[in-house]
C-alpha cells in the first residue's frame, strides 16, 4: 500500500505469489488434506452418505463438512497437523500452532481432547473477552504457549510470525477470510531458529478435503497476493460459515480417513492433486528423517540446559542429572514426543528466570 501525500489518495501495488515468495513478504505453504467416506442422518433421520468429502455434491457437502468435522476425519486433521507439528519443532523450536475451530463447545472439546495426549491448548473465546486476551498475549509473546485453540476472534492483531501451523476446522468457506486465516501462518519470522539452515521456512495447512475447500486453496494459489504487510490484521466483512440452515438438524454418524493427500504453494504453484494416496497414517513426513529431528533437538535442549545452569549458578552435570530424573531416562534413550516435552519443560523455566 501506498498514500500519496500531493493527491491524498491511497494506492494499492500488487505483485505475484512469485515475486511475494522471492522478496520474503510471505513464506511458501503446504497443505495437508484428508478425504474419505462420511455419513450422517438427515433432517427425517434417514441415512446419508458420500463416498468421498470431496464429491459431496453441492447438496449434500456443507452437511458432508460438519458430519466430518465431528467424527473421524476432524480428528485425523487434528493429530495430523499435532504430530506434523511435533516433529517440525525438531527444525525449528520457536514455531506455534494455532487451531480454528467452529463453536465454543468444539473449542472446548478439543481442548480436553489434547490434554488427555499431554498437550495444553488454552481456548480463546469471545465469550471470555478477558480471559482470551491474555492468552492470546501469552501466546504471542511466551515461547512456552505453543498451542492456542480459538473459535476466529485471535485473528484481529494476531500477528504472530512463529505460527507455523494451523488446523483448519471450523465450517466457514469464505475465500476472503480463509485468506485471513491462511496468512496467520504465511508471514516470514526474522526470529526463526532453525537448527538446519537447509531447511526452508514453510506454512503447513491442514484441513478436510471438502470441495468449498479445494476451491477455496486453487483460488488463492493462482491469484495475485498483495504483500504480507499489506494485508488487513481484521477479518473482512462478508467472511461466514457454512450455512448452519443446512447442517444443524443433521446427526452426523461417522466418517473414515481414506486418503490424505499433500500439495505446495511455491514459486510456481503445483496443481492440486486427486486423491493418490490410499492409506490411513496420519503422518505427512516432513524433508528430514527422524534421526536428524532427534539430533537437532538434542543439540537444543543440551545448549538452553547449559544456559539455564549457568543463569541459575547450578553446576551442569548436576541440572542435567535432575532432569534425567524427572523425565526417566536419558536424552539418548527418548522419542521426539519425549524430547520435545523436555524441550518445552526448558522453555517454562527459561520463561520463568525472564520474570
């Protein structure tokens, strides 16, 4: 954007994805899709079903959507993007999750959901204006807060570069405020801290294959985009669910992961794949094997411990020795989950000698 100050007008330069890309106002983007056969009883409670989520017809996709969103596909997207994310925090640790939801009640859902697998996503709601704005501010600005589960207030001043994932799953299909939500995830972070300087910085987008969707992401990746800096911190006018009129007498029964295809925003936008991958892993690996993740988080975490041990005056071998305590077993010995929690224990402590 540019005001001219002999005329008083304000002129908008546009340039392409590719030019965005090169200059760094926004990152490339993958997005993850699941697909597969979803049922649910209509407004008679007779049974419906669609093969696949994404052939629903016009009808019959925004019930296709909710009934997917409440049974298995929502949650596949969910550990989808959780593990996906959990392995990229091996790349980079200062990277955030943000999860979009529909209604408070899923927000909350979800929220008991994740505590159960060891993972605190605080909700922010409208419903609780104070309360969701301070942890939206301790999402912003603690490296310890790296979940946060919101039902769309967190995009007006959410600018948080670190955000690196989102879980798309809410019901709304509005190509303007997708691209809202999409650019939560899309701005470069100068703070980033990657472990392996080979690896790019990348938006990873996760969301059920339904065909508003697919739309929706073959409209924004052949588009011209503004730059990152231009684009408005709150959600435009018009931006709106899929129509609840449609789905709010159904039942939704249930609905099997099937295929889980991945597609790329670079420079040159690839085409948006049909359904290739017949499998139900929920895993999209990302460019680096599991060793090298491990590797690089053990490399972070034994850096912040000498950082703590030595801010705290503790001898190192002794800190060390109490964390091999706590946690059960020695760095050597542990899964990427299990660094990854010794990963973010050192965050809150870090956190905690700043105050």
């Amino acid at each position: 954007m540019h005001f001219d100050t002999l005329s008083n007008d304000i002129k908008f330069i546009n340039y392409s994805r590719k030019e965005a890309l090169i200059e760094k106002a926004i990152i490339p983007t993958t997005f993850y899709s699941i697909d597969g056969p979803v049922s649910w009883l209509d407004e008679e409670e007779r049974l419906t079903k669609v093969e696949l989520l994404s052939e629903a017809s016009r009808d019959d996709m925004r019930k296709a959507l909710v009934s997917a969103l409440h049974t298995q596909i929502g949650e596949a997207v969910l550990l989808q993007a959780l593990e996906n994310f959990q392995a990229w925090l091996g790349v980079n640790h200062t990277s955030k999750m943000l999860i979009v939801v529909s209604s408070i009640e899923q927000a909350h859902y979800w929220n008991n959901y994740l505590l159960d697998k060891g993972v605190n996503a605080p909700v922010a709601t409208s419903d609780e204006a104070t309360l969701a704005e301070e942890r939206i501010a301790q999402f912003k600005s603690h490296p310890q807060y790296k979940f946060l589960i919101t039902v769309g207030m967190a995009y007006e001043g959410l600018d948080v570069p670190e955000i690196s994932h989102i879980a798309v799953m809410n019901k709304i299909r509005s190509k303007p405020w997708l691209e809202q939500c999409f650019a939560r995830a899309t701005r470069y972070d100068y703070k980033s801290s990657f472990v392996d300087s080979s690896v790019e910085q990348r938006a990873h987008i996760f969301f059920p294959k339904d065909p508003l969707m697919i739309e929706v992401a073959k409209s924004i990746g052949k588009e011209q985009l503004s730059a990152a800096s231009d684009i408005s911190d709150s959600i435009p006018a018009g931006g709106k669910s899929v129509a609840d009129s449609s789905s709010a007498e159904i039942i939704p029964l249930s609905s099997e992961v099937k295929y889980t295809d991945q597609f790329n925003f670079d420079i040159e936008m690839e085409q948006i794949p049909s359904n290739t991958s017949n499998t139900k892993s929920n895993v999209i690996p990302i460019p680096i094997s599991s060793r090298q993740q491990a590797d690089a988080l053990r490399k972070t975490i034994d850096r912040k411990t000498k950082r703590i041990a030595h801010d705290l005056k503790q001898d190192f071998r002794a800190f060390n020795s109490e964390l091999k305590k706590r946690f059960g077993k020695s760095r050597t010995e542990m899964t990427i989950v299990e660094l990854n929690a010794v990963n973010s224990y050192l965050d809150e402590i870090v956190g905690l000698t700043k105050e």
